[in-house]
C-alpha cells in the first residue's frame, strides 16, 4: 500500500490551542502532498483552509462540531 493510499483513510489533526497560522499552513500542505481522507481544525482557521492554492484535488468537506 502506498503512503498516499494509506493517507486516504486517516484524518489529520492540528487542535493545539497555541497553534499558529504557519503550523495550519503546514498542516495543509500535507494533507494536500499526501492526500488525507480530511483535516480537522478550529473553526477560526477554516477562512485558511479555503484559500484556493491550498485546496487539493479531493472533495473539501467542512464539518461544524456541536459542543
């Protein structure tokens, strides 16, 4: 199997509360080079997320966590 079947089926994180812009910024660029089934972020940065160059190819899906 390789890495990017395997990314498929995983969902990558990034919830630290003392993230920053760059550590999200990394977060989608891997999620985009190794094609991650999702990424799950605070919704503060979901405006970064949607920036067009950083969007892959794969359905983006924005889910709103109800606590």
């Amino acid at each position: 199997m390789t890495i990017q079947k395997l990314a498929g089926y995983i969902d990558l994180t990034l919830l630290k509360p003392d993230a920053v812009k760059d550590d999200f910024f990394k977060l989608f660029a891997d999620a985009k080079k190794y094609s991650f089934a999702s990424i799950c972020i605070p919704p503060s940065y979901i405006s970064l997320a949607v920036i067009p160059s950083l969007i892959c190819q794969n359905k983006v899906l924005i889910y709103r966590m109800l606590i």
